[in-house]
C-alpha cells in the first residue's frame, strides 16, 4: 500500500509541474505589456521600472516561473495589476463561496442519485426504472445554467422562497448564506445526479448477478436484505471513483453558475481577471483549480486502492 | 429501438433547420425592428421576438449552424489526433511511448474543459474558432483511451496474429485490421462527445467565451435573456429547449446506436 502510494504521489507531482509548465508558458505568449497598459501611453522610463520590479515582471522567463512556483509553495501568488492587492488574498475570499458550493452540490447530487439509482435498479425492467431513467436522459439533456435561471424564475421571483442572486458572506449567518447557496447547488448538482444515478444503477445491476448475492440468498437473507447488505456495499466501489471526478467537474463548473446567480466565488474572480488582462491572477486562479482536481483524483485513487487490493499491484 | 428513431428523427430536423437556414429564415436577424420588441410568440414570429425585435425562430436556425458546426469540429479534432494517438499506444502496448501517451492524456483529463477554454480564450480572446478548440482539445483523451482500450484487446486475437504472421508492419495492422474493427465503437462515442460539445457550446458562449455578436448562438440568446426573464419568459424558454431536445435527441441517437453497434451491449442482453 506504501509503494502505490508513493507511486501515486510522483505521478501526481510530476503531472502538477507540467500542468504549472504548461499554464505558465500559455499566459507567457499572450502579447501585450502589462505595464504600458497600466501606465498609459506617457510614462517615464524610471516609474515603469519601479512597476515592473514591484509586479514581478523583471527578469527573464525561467527566473520569473520559478518564484511563480516558489512564490506559490509558501503561499505567495503574487499581486493583482488592478487590485493591487496579494493574489493570495483575493482567492481566499472567493473560495469561501466556491468551496461550499461545490460540496453542498455534491452533497445534494449523492442525495438524489443512491436513491434513484438503487430504486431503479430493484425494478429493472419495470415502470419505476424506465420513469428513472428516462429522468436522468432529461437531467444531461438540460445545460445547467439554463435550468439556474428557470429556477430563478420559478422560486426566486415568483414564489420568492429563494433571493436571486447575491452572497451575503458567511459573517451574515450560516442559513441566511446556505440559503443563497441553495438554488446554485441544486442547479450545479442536477446533470450530476443524473450521471450518478445512472452509475449507481448499472453497477448495482452488475452486483445482482454476482454468485454471491445468490449465495445470500440461498443462506436464507430476503430480497431487500441482501440487496441492502451484499449489493449496495459492493456496487458503490466505482461510484465512489464516479463521485471523486464529479468533485473536480463541481469545482470548475460553479464558475458558470456562479455567472447566473452574481455570486462572488473563483469564476467571477477569474472573468473580471480576463476582462481586466490581469493575467497573474487568471494562471494562479487556474493553476488552483487544477491542482484541486489532481489533488481530488489522487485522494480517490488512494481510498480505492484501500478499499481494492487488487488495484495496488496492478499500479 | 423506439429511442433510436426517435433520435434520428430530432438530429435530422436540427439539422435540416440548420442547413435551410443558408438558404431562408423566417426574417432577417440584422434588421432590428425595436417597436416589435419582445412580442411572444404568435402567428407572424411563430417563436416570438427578442429584445432588438428579431425573430427567435430565424435566430434559433442560425445559432444551430453554430452550435452543430462547433461540436463537429470539435469531435473531428478529438478523433484525428485522439484515435491514432490511441492505435499507436495499442501497437506500442507496455512501452515508453504508450506510457508517455496515456499519461498525457490524464493530464488533459485532469484540465476542467471549462478551465482550458478560459486559458485559451485569456490568450487569443474570445471566439467561435477557440471554443472550437478548447471542446476538441478535451476531446483527444476521450477517443485516445476508447481506441487504446478496443484495439489492445483486438491485438489479441487470432487475425490479427496472422496478419503479423504475413509479416504486415504495426502501422499497417493498425491501418488495416484495427481501425475498421473500431469504427462503430467511433461512430457511438462521436454522437455523444457531439452532443456535449453542443452543451459546452452553449455554456462557453454563455459566459462570453463563445461565438461573438452578430453570430447567433444559442448560449449567447441566454445570456441576452437573463436580464428580461421576468418580462418576456420565452426569450429565456425557447433557446433553452432548443439545447435540450437538441441534446436529448442525440443522445437517444447515441444510446440506440450503442445498442446495435457495439457487440459488448448486444452480448449483455442476450
């Protein structure tokens, strides 16, 4: 167990340096010199310099990546060309929006979908599965945003029960915030629901057929019992792998969300940034998002080969 | 199978709205006719009109040119790199390079697509043809891995060993034998990844990353709906469901074309 993971965690940094490599060279072709855009068409050659310096923009290339990444390490990200404020600072702010989010979407999505799933799969064949199913046909079908905003028509402005958008901020109270995170989840945990429950659903249906669940059978356990004690348990080994990926995916696609609802997490910060051409905060902002999503996926790999053996010699 | 049609028959009719509307649209979207503004729908704009007064139905045909035009490319990109990427690592299966190629793969994988579209949208600013690449970039992976993971069991078996036998080089098995053995399985995994290339599509042209004004796309009709929900519901309503049955019908299509294409489904039902 030791060994896969250290295999896994160099694969993992290896895989971080190129994805930092690789965000650093693409921001490093966009033209353009952010500190003549700052300063204007008139500026002395000394004020320029003094700006440069203060950004981080001296040096060549390879010397600017490398405190890009060392900077990164001890939590420096550098600072914004329009805040003028640490990069590190801004992005903690946001994350208090975007992390919430994404898990309170992921909480919501595994609510909805291990029941559905493992309804529908006890009534294979029958009209329950086939209503099931043809919901979650439904729930890829529709772009998440666009259901947002019919959500917002629906409860936010004709029922009220819901505010349209915004974010109190979490000093405000718990509810009032969880509140304003609500409509978001439900509209970020929708297509995500649907994918799991279809999951849940098709490894549950492969566990039936097991010899052990007859073998459950045969000492005596009922239908309901052994679907419960033998299936479910099996059956949610790739669900889980399905629920870490869908974690990334919730992450990077708040952004969206985020744009319907005006709420103040990581991808709002991100488009301000690209219309701003405030570039060090779009490759930290990114460079983030990645690093989660790495992050995430190593964390399954690990919880699955714990839970696999069979997984850790393959590696 | 009743799916399948079904599927077949809505792809066909997008596709039909998206084609004719080279040739004819209802009315013409670049004259603005602002009086007529917002006008739900009735017998003279079948689909009503948008805040400029334009016809949605004749913005619905065009922003279907877009949407089908971006997923297809988008799809070609993935299959021209993906699947010889995939048929290489297979005839290459265990070595450095396979390696190298499944690896890189992963790294795409664990790029949001939503993520490598802002970065190249942050560098080359936003347009049609970058969200064409962003959604094709994040397509490679997709058809590298199913291409590796056919043709590595298509390498085990028996005609191809006597291909090899006949003394045909990797390049030309792979050519010859495999790639016509994928093909179904290609054909299945393209309606879907076209289908969500239509929603990131959308999505991306909602957050302004898409296809630009005076480009009709479906995402961008959203994003101009957002603000007048509450004044004109169908502004908002109707590109939506265009997306949705869009997408629905596709993947009916891809689903019912699994089940005929792909001899693992069909061994599992029987």
């Amino acid at each position: 167990m030791l060994r896969y993971a250290l295999k896994r965690l160099l694969s993992l940094t290896i895989s971080l340096i190129i994805a930092s490599i690789v965000i650093f060279a693409v921001i490093e072709v966009i033209p353009g010199d952010v500190v003549r855009q700052i300063l204007g068409e008139a500026y002395r050659e000394d004020t320029a310099a003094a700006l440069r310096t203060e950004l981080g923009l001296d040096g060549g290339p390879v010397s600017r990546y490398f405190s890009w990444v060392t900077g990164m390490l001890t939590g420096d990200f550098g600072t914004s060309y329009t805040y003028r404020t640490p990069v590190a600072d801004l992005i903690s702010d946001r994350i208090g929006v975007s992390l919430p989010l994404a898990i309170y979407a992921l909480v919501l999505s595994t609510l909805i979908a291990f029941p559905a799933g493992i309804y529908a799969a006890s009534r294979r064949g029958g009209a329950g599965d086939v209503t099931v199913m043809g919901l979650t046909q439904l729930g890829v079908a529709i772009p998440n945003f666009w259901f947002a905003m019919i959500m917002v028509l629906v409860f936010a402005i004709n029922l009220r029960w819901f505010p349209s958008g915004g974010f109190p901020g979490w000093d405000k109270g718990f509810w009032v915030s969880m509140k304003a995170l609500t409509l978001p989840a439900i509209a970020l945990a929708l297509p995500q629901a649907a994918i799991l429950a279809r999951v849940m659903r098709s490894s549950l249906l492969d566990m039936l057929g097991e010899d052990f669940m007859r073998t459950a059978r045969a000492k005596g356990l009922t239908r309901r019992q052994a679907l419960w004690r033998h299936g479910v348990r099996n059956a949610l080994i790739p669900v889980l792998t399905i629920i870490g990926l869908q974690f990334a995916f919730l992450l990077a696609g708040g952004i969206i969300i985020e744009q319907v609802f005006y709420l103040p997490g990581l991808g709002r910060l991100i488009f301000q940034a690209i219309s701003a051409r405030d570039l060090i905060v779009v490759e930290s902002v990114v460079m983030l998002l990645v690093f989660l999503v790495i992050l995430v996926n190593f964390t399954v790999d690990l919880a699955y080969a714990a839970v696999d053996p069979r997984l850790r010699s393959r590696a | 199978m009743k799916g399948l049609w079904l599927g077949i028959v809505i792809s066909v009719i997008v596709i039909a709205l998206a084609v004719i509307s080279f040739v004819w649209t209802p009315y013409d979207i670049q004259v603005l006719d602002v009086p007529n503004k917002l006008h739900p729908p009735d017998a003279t704009n079948l689909l009503g009109t948008d805040h400029f007064g334009r016809d949605i139905l004749s913005m619905i045909m065009l922003g279907a040119r877009t949407s089908i035009a971006v997923a297809l490319v988008a799809v070609g990109i993935g299959m021209a790199i993906g699947v010889p990427l995939g048929l290489w690592a297979a005839a290459r299966r265990g070595s450095l390079l396979d390696e190298v190629i499944m690896r890189g793969n992963d790294l795409i994988f664990a790029f949001p697509s939503l993520v490598i579209a802002i970065l190249i949208t942050a560098v080359f600013g936003p347009s049609a043809v970058n969200a064409i690449i962003a959604i094709g970039i994040f397509n490679i992976p997709v058809f590298a891995r199913l291409t590796r993971g056919a043709a590595l069991s298509l390498w085990e078996r028996d005609f191809i060993l006597a291909a090899r036998v006949c003394g045909k080089s990797a390049f030309r098995i792979s050519w010859e034998h495999i790639l016509p053995n994928i093909t179904n399985l290609m054909i299945v995994q393209g309606t879907i990844q076209f289908s969500l290339g239509i929603l990131a599509e959308a999505a991306l042209s909602y957050v302004g990353l898409g296809a630009q004004p005076p480009t009709a796309s479906w995402g961008r009709m959203l994003a101009d709906a957002q603000t007048l929900v509450t004044l004109a519901p169908h502004v908002a309503l109707v590109p939506g469901l265009a997306i949705v049955v869009t997408v629905l019908g596709l993947n009916l299509m891809g689903d019912g074309l699994r089940d005929r294409l792909d001899p693992r489904v069909r061994a599992d039902r029987t």
